[in-house]
C-alpha cells in the first residue's frame, strides 16, 4: 500500500514509518518539522535502506495538502500523527492547540475526501479516558471530562472523525489510543528527542542518567499503590508502530466504519519500578528525591488491550527490560552526537 504518514519525523511517526517500510508498504511524509527535524530521514535510511518521500508540509494548509495528494493520486490511506502534545504547554497555549490540532484533522479529511483516500488511522490518546475508574481500561470505559486542552483536542477529534464516518459511509476511521509511548528503535538510530527540559518520566530518567539533570524529582509516592508511586501502562514504541501496520491490514479487511482500540501491554508498572529496573539494566546512576504530587496526575491507568489483540491480530512482545535498554541506548547516541 501507499501511506500518507503526517507528522512522519516525529517520534510514533517516524517508528511506524520503519515498520511500514519493513512490511513493503510506500510512505509519503509529511510534517511541517515544528516538533522534529529532516536528520530523522537519515536514521530511517539507516534503518531501512529506504529514504521516503518527505513534504515539509502543514496540515493545516488546504493548498499544499491538494498539491500533495495530486502528486500522490495512488495513496490508499492516511496516518495521522501530526498534532501539538505537551499537557502542559496546552494549558498556557489552548487556542493553539484547537487551532493545530482540530484545523489539521478537518484540513486532512476535506482533503482526503476531495482526493478520494477513505482510510485513516489516528493518534488518539489513553487521556480520552480522563481520570478513569478501577483499571484496566477498555474502550467502554466511559470518555470523562478531559483533563487538559490536550486532552479535549483528543476528544473532539475522535467526535469528528465518528461523525465524518456517520456522513461518509464508504470512510474507514480507526483510533488507536495509545497509553505511555516509551524507548527507541533497538538500532538506537532514532528515538524521542524533547525539546527543553523533558515532561515525561523516561526522557527524563535518561537524561539524569546521562548528567544532563541532576536528579529526578518522582512526583508523588503517597498515591494508594504498592509502593506509592503512580502507575502506568509503559509501552515500547516499536510496539506501538507496529499496531499501526496492523490497524492498516484490518481495514482493508472489515466493512468502513469508526472503530477504536487501546494500545497498551495490559501490564501496569509504577514509576519507582521503573527507575528501579532502568538501573538494574542498564547499570547507570539514577539520582533520584520524592516530591509533591504533580496537579492533575492520576494515581493508576492501565489498559485492557484484547479487543486490539482479537480484531487486529496485535500484542506487544516487547519486555520492560528491553524497552529500557533501547531508551539508554539512544540517549547516548544522542549524548555522543552533541559532544
Ligand atoms: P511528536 O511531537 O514527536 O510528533 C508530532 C509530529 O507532528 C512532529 O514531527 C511535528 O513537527 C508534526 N506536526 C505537528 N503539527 C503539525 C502540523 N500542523 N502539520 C504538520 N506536521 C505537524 O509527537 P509524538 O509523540 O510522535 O506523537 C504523535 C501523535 O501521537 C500525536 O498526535 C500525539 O498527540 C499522539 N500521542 C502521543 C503520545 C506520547 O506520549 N508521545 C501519547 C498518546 C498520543
Ligand atoms: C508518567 C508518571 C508522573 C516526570 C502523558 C500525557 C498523556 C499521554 C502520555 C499524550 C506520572 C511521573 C513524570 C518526572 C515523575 N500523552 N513523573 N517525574 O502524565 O502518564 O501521560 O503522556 O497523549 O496524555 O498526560 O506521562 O511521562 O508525564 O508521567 O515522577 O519528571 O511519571 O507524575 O506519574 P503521563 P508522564
């Protein structure tokens, strides 16, 4: 199949584009590099042998979006990554994150109508779920009130995709909402690449361990778990790439329609075990202080992944131990390609 990739350079992005070339699919990128930069091609050739073709492309921009498919006139279907992420730069910048993330969507399916490409998969995200109950979680855990402009830009999304599908029988959406994408391509060729001072919990146990941080503050170890700490569902994101690769084969499948699937390993681990095995593995110093909760962390969230498993044929294989290892690894080729 052709594959237009959006948001292709950056991290899920460019992970499934390896697992697309690898199963002998043709990618189109295109990114607009707000969050990622052209050296990523580099490391897909590396991996792949291949080199993509790449748009420096908004997918807010109608025009260039037109010019794209018409030079791409066989594309069978879209995978749309591209959006603003960070939680908490979403509550300081709402309306650019409405702005990029609903105006991509809207801009991507009118011009995949115009061009006649109705298959989609979408990043869709486990804070669909906001503070959700008991875990785990399972596409019928209810949608909650989301948490964050992030959060809400998720939501709605998936309310235009449903209700592009309920207008447009002959389009396919599948949303895939992924729980915590975590590590690198065991190559250590391409991985995450924060900008600044890292959010999330793995770049910034990496970049501790690499003396970039000084030390890591754990948010919180007075939450109602084992050992205190949050829990979270961490999954490789080769993993994930790959249930992209599958969510693609199924829809060619299975009638068109709105579907939704958790991607998650169905195991939860709190974010003391995974300090903890981090150091195990990789034998690297992790310093480390307990503070205050982090405001609006949930205590526990894991997934319930079967449905993925049943309808898609998908599970993920790799271990925490390994997905550790592949996060060090690219740490430190990006540590050595600073220096
Ligand atoms: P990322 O920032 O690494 O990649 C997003 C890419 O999209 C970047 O390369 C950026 O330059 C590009 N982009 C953003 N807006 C664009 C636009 N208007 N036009 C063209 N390109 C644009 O983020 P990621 O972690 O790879 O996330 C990919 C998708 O998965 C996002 O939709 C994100 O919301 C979703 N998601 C991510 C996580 C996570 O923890 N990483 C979890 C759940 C869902
Ligand atoms: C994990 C745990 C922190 C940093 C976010 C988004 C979610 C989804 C995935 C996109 C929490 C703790 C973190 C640190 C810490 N993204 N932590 N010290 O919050 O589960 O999910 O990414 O859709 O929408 O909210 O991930 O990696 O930020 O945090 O103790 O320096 O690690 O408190 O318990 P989170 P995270």
């Amino acid at each position: 199949m052709e594959i237009l990739v959006t948001g292709g350079t950056g991290y899920i992005g460019s992970h499934t584009v390896v697992e697309l070339l690898q199963a002998g699919h043709s990618v189109v990128i295109a990114d607009n590099l707000c969050h990622s930069d052209r050296s990523v091609l580099d490391g897909i050739r590396a991996i792949t042998g291949q080199i993509p073709v790449f748009y420096e492309t908004d997918c807010c921009d109608r025009a260039a979006l037109d010019r794209l498919f018409q030079r791409h006139p066989k594309l069978d279907a879209v995978i749309h990554f591209a959006a603003l992420k960070a939680v908490n730069e979403s509550e300081l910048l709402p309306l650019a994150y409405y702005a990029n993330n609903l105006g991509a969507l809207v801009t991507l399916l009118q011009a995949m109508q115009a061009h006649r490409v109705n298959q989609i998969v979408f990043s869709s995200s486990c804070t669909v779920y906001g503070t959700p109950g008991n875990p785990p979680v399972t596409e019928q855990s209810p949608i909650q009130p989301a948490t964050s402009p992030y959060g809400a830009t998720k939501q709605m999304c998936e309310r235009i995709l449903q209700d592009a599908v309920h207008a447009d029988p002959s389009l396919s959406a599948t949303a895939l909402r992924y729980f915590n994408p975590i590590g690198a391509h065991e190559s250590g060729l391409i991985g995450e690449k924060p900008q600044g001072v890292p959010q999330n919990l793995l770049p910034y146990v990496t970049e501790t361990a690499a003396g970039i941080r000084r030390e890591l503050r754990i948010f919180g170890n007075d939450y109602p778990t084992p050992d205190g700490t949050c829990i979270r569902d961490f999954i490789h994101v080769s993993d994930l790439a790959r249930a992209h690769v599958c969510a693609l084969e199924h829809m060619r499948h299975v009638p068109a329609g709105w579907r939704t699937y958790n991607i998650g390993t169905g195991r939860g681990t709190s974010v003391r075990e995974l300090v903890d095995t981090f150091i195990r593995t990789t034998g690297a110093s992790v310093p480390f202080r307990y503070e205050a909760r982090r405001p609006g962390d949930i205590g526990q969230i894991w997934a319930d992944p079967s449905l993925a498993e049943r309808e898609l044929g998908w599970k993920s294989v790799k271990t925490l131990e390994e997905t550790l290892l592949s996060a060090w690894r690219w740490q430190q080729h990006i540590t050595n390609l600073e220096k």
